[in-house]
C-alpha cells in the first residue's frame, strides 16, 4: 500500500483548533446551531488495533460538554446549540486526538447567515501540507471578495496559518449560504472527510475558525545543534562545481512520499535526506518511517509542524525506544496523524554524522557551501516558505517569488538534490505527493540573500556509514539502568556497543557516567568500573550486562542521565570519534524528591527541573471555586506547564498546556472540578523556576485590616471585587493602602465612607504589574474601603499602613515593647542607657509582620551609612548583640524595608559573678549574651525528696543545664530540656545531698528569671490510743481510735495476739490478761513515718454486773450477771 493510500485511508489529523466567532461588541455569547459528520473509515480499526482508547474518551468529553452523538453509516455525527466556548470544547477538544478532528482531511463547509450582509471568514489551513480553503461559488450564494490574505505564519517547520476570506453577498440571490471547500488544489479527488454546518446568529459579522491557542514558535532543545559536531565540509575549489548536477541520475533518490493532511514535512525532510545518504553508502535503498519521527521524537513535535530530527537518526533514542538509529517504513507505516509510540521498535540503519551546514537551523548557507553538500552526502534538507498562493499553485517552470510570504522565515521543509545553473535554481523535492508539481518536484530560482523563498535556510546534510568506509566505527546502540537511586547508592546498567564501521574495531572498554543533560561527553561524572568489549567485526554488537556503577553521595539529589561511552581509552582509531557516547533516554532519579503542595497564592522558589525530565505539584481545589490559576515565573530557560486534574499529567494527557518558548507560563481553569489538580514542570530545557497555585472561591465578606499587617494569599477572578477596610484615627498624618506578590494585573481602587467602584474613587493607579499603591497625607478620620479589581485573575498580598507621629523610646533592659509599627522606608527610634562594666547588650525585634532592618549606634542615632550593627535580614525578626558595650546611651533604629509590625526589646548583661538561689524564690531580670553562660547553685540537704530548676519569662532561646557537684558543660551535665522556647525546666527526684549547679547558656541573647525549689519530707505524730469502751471481756469487742498529726490514716496492730486481736478499729478479747495495741503511720512523700504508739487494756473473764445506782447517796450494789452491762468505773 502506497503511503498516499494510507492518507486517504486513514484522514486523521489534530491540529488542535478550536472555533470562535468575533462580532463588533467587545462581548458575546450568542449560540449557534451546528452539525458536524466526521467520515471515520478505517480509524476506528486503527484505534483498536493500537489498543488506543482516545476516539470513547473523545466522544465522552464531548457528551460532556452537552453535544448531540450519533452514527450513521459508520459516520460519527455531532451536533447541537451551544455558545461559542462551549462549541470550542466539543469540536476541538485541544487533547491532542487524531480520532475527532476538524481539519483531518478535505472539509465541506457551510454557513448559513441570517442577513445578507457582507461577511469575513478567518480558518485555519495547512498550507505546508498544500490545503487552502476556497468558496464553492457555484453552490453558493456568496462570492469571494478579492484574494485571500494569509496572517499569523509562525516560526517551525509544518505550522498552520490563518486564511482570511472576504465574502460578497450576489444581489440575485435571496438566501443567505456560503459554502466552502478546505482541498489541495492539485488534488481535487482526495474524498471528503469532515461536512460541517452552521447556523450564525444575526449580528455576527466574522467567523473565525482558528486555535484558540496557536502554536507561537516550533521550539528546538539546545541540543539540537548537535554536541557531537562532525569535521566541517571541505568545499570543493570554486568553478569546480558542474553548472547542473542532478542525485536522481545516480539512482539514490527514492519515489516522492505524501505527508496527506499532517504538518510532518519536518519528518518527511529528515527522512527523505536519511534514505538518500543510506544509498549513497552503497548500502540497499531503504524506506524509512516518517510515523517513527511524528510519534515518537522526545520534542513535541507533531502534525502541528517540527524541526529537523536527524538527532533521532544519530544518537538520541526516541520514546520507548531502547536502540538508536532509522526505523523501517514497514516497521511503522504512515497514518498521517501523531499516532502513538508506546513499543520499541527494531532499527535498521544508524547515521554516523549530522550537521547544519551553518550550524544553525534558522540561517542561510551559501549556493556553493548547498552545492558541496549535496555532493558529498547525496541532497540536504533545508526550508523554504511554501505558505503562499504561487508555490500551492506550481505547475512547472522555476518557480521564483518575489517576496518572502511567511514573515522573513520559512515554514515548510523540502528535500534538495541538484541544482542548474543555467536556469539559477535548485532541484527541490516536496513531499506532496506526485501529482503536485512537476511530478513531485520544483525547480525553484536562487535564493542565497533569503529575501524571497529563503530555500535552502538551515540546510543540513547526514552521513551512513556505508561500502566504501574501511573504518571501524564504534557507538553505544541502547543503555538501561534502574529508574532510582539513592545518594552515595549502587546499581547496575546494561549498554550494547556495535561496530558499525565495515572493518574490525579492536578491544576496547566501555566506560559509564551520570550527566545532569542527555548529551553526554567525558567531562561528565565518572561512575563504576569501565566494561572490557573484545575486539569486534563489522556490524558486530556486544551486550555489557548488568555492570555494577556506584552513585557517589556528593551528587546533589535530582534527575540524571546514566551513559556510557565506547571506546573510553581511545585505542580504537574510528572513522567517527564523535559518536561513541550515549545517554539513557529517560532521566533517572538520584536521591528522593517527593511530589510537593502547593498552598494557594504562595510563591515556591529556587525549584528546578533536568532536561527531559519531570517535578510535579498538586493543590487540592474545593467545591465552588471558581478560578484555579497555575502559574511558573522566574524561569531561567525554556520549561513547559502541563496541568490535570485527578492524575498527573504527561506530554500527550493534560487539561492545559501554553507550549511557550519562554519558560513563564500560565495556565488558567474557571471552575475547577474539585479535588486534587496536578502541575507537571517538563524540561524541554534543563532550568530554574518559580511556582505559584491560586484558588479563588465565591465572593466573602469584606475585610477588615489592620495596621501595618500584611494579609497574604488573597485572590480575585477576572473582573471581580474583594473589598477591605480600616478605620483611621483623628490625628493620621498618613494613609497608604498596598497590593504586593501580585501574580497578575489586579488594580486597587480607594475611597472614604464606600466602598469604591470603577468609576467612583478616591485613587486608582491603573498599572499593568498588579503591584499598585495608593497614599493619603492627612486622611479623614472614619472608615476607608480598598477595592481590589481583577483586570486578570491573580493572587496578591494587601496592606495597610496609618502613621501616627510618634517619639522616641527609652528600653528597659528585659522588658519588651510590643505592638510597635513603622512605615515602609520610615523610621522608629529607641534608646536604652549602658552602664559601665557591662557584659553585653542585645538588641532585638521580635513579632515581626513585614520586613523591618535595625541599626544600632551609640552616642547617636544609627543611619543607612552609619551603625555598629545591621544584620540585614528578610524576616524582620533581628537580633544586634554587643559584647562588652561602650558604657552610655545606645541606639536602636528600626527602618521599614516594607511597612510591619513588630515588638523590641533591650537586654543589658551585667559582668556575673555565680549568684545563690534561695528554695522557691524566683530571681527576675537575668539576661545572658549569646552563646554566654550564667551560673546559679543551691545546696541540698539530706532527706530532699526533689529539686525543680527551671528559667522562666525568657524572651529569647535560653538553655538550662544542671550538674551536681560542679558547673555544667555543654557536654557534661544532668539535664538539659533544649527546647527552643528558653521556658525550661529540670526535675530531680530524691537529688544527691550537696552543692547542684545550674548553668543557663545564650542559644539566643535574652533575658529570664530563674528559680530552685527543693523538696522535703517533715515529721508527724500520733496521739494517745483511745478505748471505747474502756472495758474489755473475753468474747467482747471495744473500739479504739489515735490520730496523725499529718491527719494520714493509722494503722493498728496487736502485740499480744494470744489476749486480743486487731481487725481494723474493733479489738476482740481472746483471754484473761493484758491486750497491748500499736498505732503506726508510714508517712509519704511530704512525711517521715511517725513514732509508734502503745495502748493497753485488761481483759478480764466473761462476767457481766448489774448496776443497782445509788439515790440520795445511799444504797446502790453491783450483782453478778451473765451478760456485761455497764463499762467497769461507771457505778
């Protein structure tokens, strides 16, 4: 099957445009009426047959999206009424699909008007593959008016531009249709692809069928300009040039190929001079496969146009692949669309050589540099600008323009392989297929000043090793290793090197590196042990398996490439000593590097990313947002943003992707679905980057702000309102109202007593940077609004500052001053008054809320120019510390690099002698110096249960240690908390008696007080052993009682458990005799146990006594009973 067939067979091509209509108002959202039949013939075979499930995605995103889906006749039909956007998203859904696409093939189009007014028509061609719009005016009732203008040629090989048609409404007509055909001129029996209708509102004067986000520039990686450069052309002696020569004559140049509608001349031109110089090696003519280049080149080059990619022929492995070189055609047939590149594919033929002859892609050689070329290699490949009328046209004859019609530029590649000179022109041939031209070919006029067709600019040629080379010729074919290693780790790589040359290398050795780009040279990082590789024939390959290689753990932890390099002692003498290193085509990970958050409107610095390689950041979006920008600044080179939510991103899957050439990129998503978005950094160049992610939600209430305090990580949506307020004092001498860190162009409005709108403020600097600021001398007292407009969407930090006079400070050493403020560029002053024999004198501002410097002086106050001490930070948070101060009145300056709050204190450290604490008395108003020592000691008595040292009120990191018997060390001591608070506290339970220090060290200067509290046991008693009844008979019981003077419980115990027992309070008479009870009390932690208590009691026989008392004194008697009634003594 011929590869014309195969276009016509399988039409698909993404182009990635997308519809939008533009009226006279600035605003639009008129809907349209449409329907669109896209023929699907053999793609959906293809689709399956590459397991692709991107032609069900397509048609799910479009469901979504509110489109009508049906079939008819094996035809995917789409209709609907949606406004503009929303038919954007559905025609051209902008995910890089070959399935659905509108401009895959010839296009019938027709629009129906709802007046007949005059009409312009802006679409999107292809005109480097020879596809032009043009008005069927037999089948219409409109004729075009004048010729088509071309507009918006960008910079790269195979790009679309914008066809701009004027249409005329025919006065004889009384409908209102214009029908349209996108076709090759040349090739009018190519079938239709797509048929599309629309029905357009009244009132819309111009229908623009173009993409939304156009291709600005073909990008080329630095290592484009091969590395490896092989020796310059030795040009012939001039006038030795034949006056025509013709490659074709000598049977090397093979049949014109077809691109059909993919921009792929870029490929096609590679390829074409890659077959040519297989030829001209003596090698067998070969088809190569232009789809190998189209799917899988590392560049994101695609249907929408590319560069030369001979790198891809010589010494850079494509995606998925694991071997260097050309791919045959039968390998990888043609589709005409980007395709997919998922497998490794065998690789029949390598280039030993490439180069620009100029070294550059973008300028001109000379007619005899072009010449000796194509002499020497067979044909070079190089651009002309084909977008204009004259070359889609050309029939015959020398083609020569007389102006350039692609902006000074070129934007198509061709393949030149001869030249006559008798006409001044060059063989060129066009990969449009035979019926263009004559026969495929041009012959097109001189161009060596680039003023009109520009041919031949960056025109490069490429060498095959071949017959006639009597050479070795060594070169690493493929290298694998591990995705991961760890720093100062060990793996193991895997590299094939073959001969490629016609005669036998000798043995050589395989040598392994790790370079931080993916062109590797010797001066990269040498890693394991170099591989021996016996001698080998020609076309022979060996295969140094698993090789041990130790990453060194000096390596900063990123993305690498692991590569080897044959012939790394050069023994071996080769036709081509420029082509013996490889890097593994995938970036390995050397070290961790984790996914990272991002928190919206916060600004991630000093990121950065390898050549080829990948960071990734997410933010997780919640319900009702209604923007979500993100956003990378501060590049340093060319880095791509790729976005998607619910997975990461990749080159061929993403939401949004700018595709600059500048590395600042922005990608903007109104109302985002909720949950996890992901921003995948690539680097199309290796490069240093800022990152930011901001969400901005529904409208919230106004805020209120206050003085010298900055909020961060607000945001506004494209034209909305956020609204803040503070009120200002009577005697303000000063108002100013801030936006900072703004991402976008966002504008503040004020005014007093309302809130401001567009028209009604007090001020407004309207500038382009979203920095803005605004200052009131002597504001109204009462309540002032900023407004903060989004001329874009963005993220920004506010402020608000009033000055208020203010005087200077006199500090008291260890007491902070807080809530104090200063005005951007402003200054506050404080004072404090050293006395002689001073230790040191800290001087610091903490709390701080923006960034605030200080300057210390003594005698006078500090300036810019003069001070003793600035430290000069970012934070606001500064500390000066002076060691042995001049004794007499030092200065504080506090200066607002930006407008803050902040609280400040003074610390004068006396010369210390070691001080003596008192048990429980705090000892207040102690200060240390930085990095200094201060000493206290407290004896312990005996019987101490515990010791508490400890530092309180500190106001700056302060660290205690303790040590008993001597003065504590950094090394040597009992304890030591380190927090860093300077609050701190050390516990001793039951301590050794004696002398404990504790030793309180400046981790930070401040001042603290400081406390020791012993802990002891006291003595305690026990009273009298009470009886009740104070009479006890065998088999009775009595009660008995004793308390603690501590008021703990007593236990009891019998020491004569043959008279009495014990059973908790009660004693029980055994026998006749005398019960002795002891009363015991153990203490506790705060008392010693108590002496013991002894108590008796008789216990007589079991006779009980009738008491008969005694009236008036007389009578009374005791008679013997058998039951006890009445205690003994009680009569």
């Amino acid at each position: 099957m011929s590869k014309l067939t195969q276009v016509v067979l399988a039409a698909c091509i993404l182009l990635g445009t997308a519809v939008s209509f533009a009226a006279p108002s600035a605003k639009m959202n008129s809907k349209l009426q449409w329907q669109a039949e896209i023929t699907m013939n053999l793609n959906q075979v293809k689709y399956q047959q590459d397991n692709d499930n991107a032609f069900a995605s397509t048609i799910k995103k479009a469901q979504a999206k509110g489109a009508n889906i049906g079939v008819r006749d094996g035809n995917i039909i789409l209709s609907g009424t949606q406004d503009i956007d929303n038919l954007r998203n559905i025609l051209f859904d902008g995910s890089n699909i070959d399935s659905i696409n509108f401009l895959g093939g010839p296009v019938t189009m027709t629009v129906n008007l709802a007046d007949s007014a005059d009409f312009t028509l802006k679409l999107q061609a292809l005109m480097t593959a020879g596809y032009t719009w043009s008005v069927d005016s037999e089948n219409s009732d409109y004729s075009q008016d004048g010729d088509a203008v071309y507009e918006n040629h960008n910079r790269g090989i195979g790009t679309p531009t914008t066809q701009v048609i004027k249409i005329k409404h025919s006065k004889s007509s009384t409908s209102n249709v214009v029908k349209l055909k996108y076709q090759r001129p040349f090739d009018k029996t190519e079938p239709v692809r797509t048929k599309l209708e629309l029905w357009v509102p009244r009132g819309l004067r111009t229908l623009e069928l173009t993409d939304p986000k156009p291709v600005k520039s073909i990008k080329s990686k630095s290592s484009q300009n091969v590395k490896d450069d092989a020796p310059p052309i030795t040009l012939p002696a001039l006038k030795s040039f034949p006056a025509a020569y013709d490659s074709r004559s000598s049977g090397i140049v093979p049949a014109v190929r077809n691109q059909g509608s993919c921009g792929s001349c870029w490929a096609f031109g590679t390829v074409g001079v890659m077959e040519i110089a297989v030829a001209k090696s003596g090698n067998s003519m070969a088809d190569l496969s232009e789809q190998f280049l189209v799917s899988c080149n590392r560049d994101n080059w695609s249907c929408n146009g590319g560069l030369t990619a001979s790198k891809y022929h010589y010494n850079t492995l494509g995606l998925s692949q694991t071997g260097l070189g050309a791919v045959l055609e039968s390998s990888k047939p043609y589709t005409a669309t980007n395709g997919s590149c998922s497998i490794a594919y065998p690789h029949s033929h390598v280039a030993s050589s490439w180069q620009f002859i100029t070294g550059s892609e973008w300028t001109m050689p000379t007619n005899d540099q072009i010449k000796a070329a194509i002499m020497t290699y067979g044909a070079v490949t190089a651009g002309v600008c084909a977008g204009v009328s004259g070359f889609l046209n050309y029939t015959g004859g020398v083609y020569n323009p007389t102006s350039n019609g692609c902006g000074g530029s070129t934007d198509h590649q061709i393949v030149l392989v001869g030249w006559n000179d008798a006409t001044q022109s060059w063989i060129l041939r066009n990969s449009w297929g035979s019926s263009w031209g004559e026969s495929g070919y041009m012959r097109i006029h001189y161009d060596p000043s680039g003023t009109s067709s520009r041919v031949g600019e960056g025109a490069s040629w490429i060498a095959v090793a071949g017959n006639a080379n009597n050479s070795p010729d060594l070169m690493i074919t493929s290298i694998t290793s591990a995705a991961n290693v760890p720093l100062g780790g060990s793996t193991t790589v895997t590299a094939v090197v073959k001969n490629q040359g016609s005669v036998s290398a000798a043995a050589s050795r395989i040598g392994f590196y790790l370079s931080t780009d993916s062109m590797l040279t010797q001066t990269d990082i040498t890693i394991g042990s170099a591989c021996d590789v016996p001698a080998l024939g020609a076309g022979q390959t060996f295969t140094c398996s698993d090789v041990a290689v130790n990453i060194p753990a000096t390596v900063t932890t990123g993305e690498y490439y692991m590569g080897a390099y044959a012939d790394d002692t050069s023994v071996v003498a080769e036709s081509n000593e420029n082509n013996n290193g490889l890097a593994a085509s995938n970036a390995i990970m050397v070290g961790t590097i984790v996914d990272t958050q991002l928190t919206s409107g916060v600004t991630i610095d000093n990121q950065s990313v390898s050549l080829n390689g990948w960071k990734y950041y997410y933010i997780d979006v919640p319900e009702g947002a209604t923007n979500l920008t993100l956003v990378t600044t501060n590049a340093t080179s060319d880095v791509d943003i790729y976005t998607q939510v619910g997975a990461k991103p990749t080159l061929n899957s993403s939401v949004c992707s700018p595709y600059l050439s500048s590395g600042n990129e922005s990608c903007s998503q109104a109302n985002p679905t909720a949950g996890r978005w992901w921003l995948g950094v690539y680097g199309y160049e290796a490069g240093s980057f800022s990152v930011t992610g901001t969400i901005v939600t529904s409208p919230t209430a106004d805020t209120q702000l206050t003085n010298g305090v900055t909020i961060n990580w607000e945001s506004v949506a494209l034209d909305g309102w956020k609204y803040y307020y503070i009120d200002v004092p009577e005697g303000a001498t000063n108002l100013t109202l801030v936006t900072t860190n703004a991402t976008g162009d966002v504008d503040i409005y004020t005014q007093v007593g309302s809130k401001p709108t567009l028209d009604s403020y007090v001020c407004s600097p309207y500038l382009s940077s979203g920095n803005e600021s605004c200052s009131q001398a002597n504001p109204t007292a009462g309540r002032w609004w900023l407004g903060v407009h989004g001329y874009e969407a963005s993220s920004y930090s506010v402020t608000a500052i009033a000055a208020i006079s203010t005087s200077d400070v006199n500090l008291t050493s260890g007491v902070t001053v807080n809530n104090e403020s200063v005005l951007y560029s402003s200054w506050r002053y404080y004072y404090i008054d050293v006395p002689a024999g001073a230790e040191s004198l800290i001087l610091t501002t903490t709390n701080a809320t923006g960034d605030v410097d200080i300057y210390t002086q003594v005698g006078a106050k500090p300036t810019l120019n003069s001070y003793v001490c600035s430290p000069y930070l970012s934070s606001g948070n500064e500390s000066c510390t002076q060691a042995n101060p001049t004794a007499g009145r030092w200065w504080l300056g506090v200066r607002g690099y930006e407008a803050g709050n902040y609280s400040v204190t003074g610390t004068i450290v006396m010369a210390s002698v070691d001080t003596e604490l008192v048990d429980d008395v705090a000892i207040n108003g102690e200060s240390v110096a930085y990095n200094s020592w201060r000493y206290y000691y407290i004896d312990i008595p005996a019987g101490a249960t515990s010791l508490t040292l400890s530092s309180t009120n500190a106001t700056g990191d302060v660290d205690i240690y303790t040590q008993v018997g001597s003065k504590p060390t950094l090394d040597s001591y009992v304890c030591r908390p380190y927090l860093s608070s300077g609050n701190e506290a050390c516990s001793q339970a039951n301590p050794t008696t004696g002398r404990w220090w504790l030793g309180v060290h400046g981790y930070e200067g401040g001042s603290y007080s400081v406390t020791g509290d012993i802990g002891s046991r006291v003595d305690q008693t026990i009273g009298p052993i009470i009886f009740s009844p104070n009479l006890l008979a065998v088999g009775g019981t009595t009660t008995i009682n004793a308390t603690a003077s501590s008021g703990l419980p007593v236990t009891f115990n019998s020491i004569t458990s043959s008279i009495c027992s014990v059973n908790n309070n009660t004693v029980a008479g055994i026998s006749v005799g005398s019960c002795g009870i002891v009363a015991t009390q153990n203490g506790n932690a705060n008392y010693n146990p108590a002496q013991i208590q002894t108590g008796y009691i008789a216990v007589t026989s079991a006779t009980n006594y009738t008491v008969t008392p005694r009236v008036n004194g007389r009578g009374g008697s005791i008679s013997p009973n058998s039951v006890q009634t009445v205690a003994r003594g009680s009569a």
